[in-house]
C-alpha cells in the first residue's frame, strides 16, 4: 500500500471545510480511493437522511449502485444492518448468508460479488450511515486494510458531521441577522407612526402589531411598507 497516497487521502477527506464543498464529489472521493488502495472491487456508501431514511450517496460503479438501491428496497442486507447496529459486518462467503438475507445474497452474486464488508460511518452514538466494499471473488478481508477502511469511514464522518454543523450554524446566523434587521424597521416605524399620530413608542408598537395581525402579516413587512410609503395601511393608527 502506498503510505504516501494514503496520507494525501487522510488530507483530501479531511479538507472539505469550504464554502464550495461538493458532498457527492466527497463520497465519491471515498469509495474510490477505497477501490484503489484497499483492494475492494467496489465500493459504495449509504448515508441516513434528516427522517432517518437510507440513501445511496455514492458508488465506484452502476453495478454497485444498483446492489446498494436493492438493499433499501428490499430491507435486506449486510449494509443495512450496519446501520442499524453502528457495528462492521464482514461476510467473507455471501454464500453462508443464503438464509439470512436471500434476496440480497441473490442480487449481490446476479452482479458477480463474493464478499461484502459493511463499516459503519459512526462518531460516538451518533451513525449516519455505513461504507460498504464489495469483492467479486470470496475470502477473508485483508486484517491490515480492515482497520485502514474503518479509518477512512471515521474521518469522512467527522467531516460529513462537521460540514452539517457549519451548515446548521450559518442557518441560525441566517435566521438571527434576519431577526436583527427586522428589529431595526420595527423600531423605525415605531418612530415615525407616533411621531406623525403624536403617540408614544408603546403605542406605536401596538398599532403595528395590531394591524399586522388583523391582516395576518408579519410585522416585519407591516413596517416596511410603512417605512416606504408603499402603501396606504387604511387604519394603522385608529
């Protein structure tokens, strides 16, 4: 194995904290390193949504794709129960699961896979969905690339992870800007409704209010539209 070539794959799974970062181009990144350095035949990954539902995110190949779409058809499958436990499933021999999972065990060899290895993209209790390598021929996974592939999955999640919170934060920052801003119109509309009707602040706020409401508008836009002049607001201040 190419230390080097892994080292820079540790770096391009780890880098991803920039304002284009391209999720599929991500994943699809990690199972084809996963094909190249681990010996896998294909690869593919599976990632939970915000409702807990499974989809397939990234695959090396079309016949993978296609294996990973029949699991979460069928409900069946090494990779989903993956999932569902946060703990590797390795089948060195699908042909010892024939009673386990009939129909994926079925599919997986129509499609010419031998041996499948399920990972789990896992950090603490929180799973967020499982990295799957398949291999045409049957046999025991390499012990040394094992632990490497469990590596990789680790550091795609903390960055998968890491990308939502940043996502989440900037949403949140989104919303609090939006809030401040529409502070500020409220309190300018505040001013000019009592000074032109010779009230004060208080009432100022309850005219707006009141008439946002009967009118079942936000507030924020009652005030602009007061602010700009855009139109009439019959009644505002009676």
């Amino acid at each position: 194995m190419n230390e080097q070539f892994l080292a820079k794959t540790f770096v391009e799974l780890a880098d991803n904290l920039v304002a284009d970062f391209d999720l599929i181009d991500f994943l699809r990144l990690l199972t084809d390193r996963c094909v190249g350095m681990l010996g896998a035949s294909a690869a593919g990954v599976l990632l939970a949504d915000r409702d807990g539902g499974l989809r397939v995110m990234a695959a090396s190949d079309e016949q993978v794709r296609l294996l990973e779409l029949f699991q979460l058809q069928n409900d069946e499958g090494p990779c989903l129960d993956c999932y569902r436990t946060g703990t590797p499933v390795t089948v060195p021999d699908l042909r010892t699961e024939t009673s386990h999972w009939p129909r994926f065990v079925a599919q997986a060899q129509l499609h010419g896979f031998g041996a499948v290895q399920a990972l789990p993209m896992r950090l603490r209790d929180e799973v967020v969905g499982a990295l799957n390598l398949f291999r045409l021929a049957p046999g025991p996974f390499d012990p040394v690339g094992t632990p490497i592939a469990q590596a990789l999955a680790d550091v795609a999640t903390i960055s998968l992870l890491q990308q939502r919170s940043t996502q989440r934060t900037m949403v949140l920052n989104e919303q609090l800007q939006t809030a401040l801003n529409s502070r500020v119109l409220i309190e300018q509309a505040k001013g000019k409704l009592a000074e032109r009707h010779n009230m004060d602040m208080e009432q100022a706020f309850t005219a707006l209010r009141g008439y946002a409401r009967s009118h079942n508008r936000r507030l924020s836009d009652v005030a602009r539209a007061f602010i700009d002049d855009t139109e009439p607001l019959a009644g505002l201040a009676s």
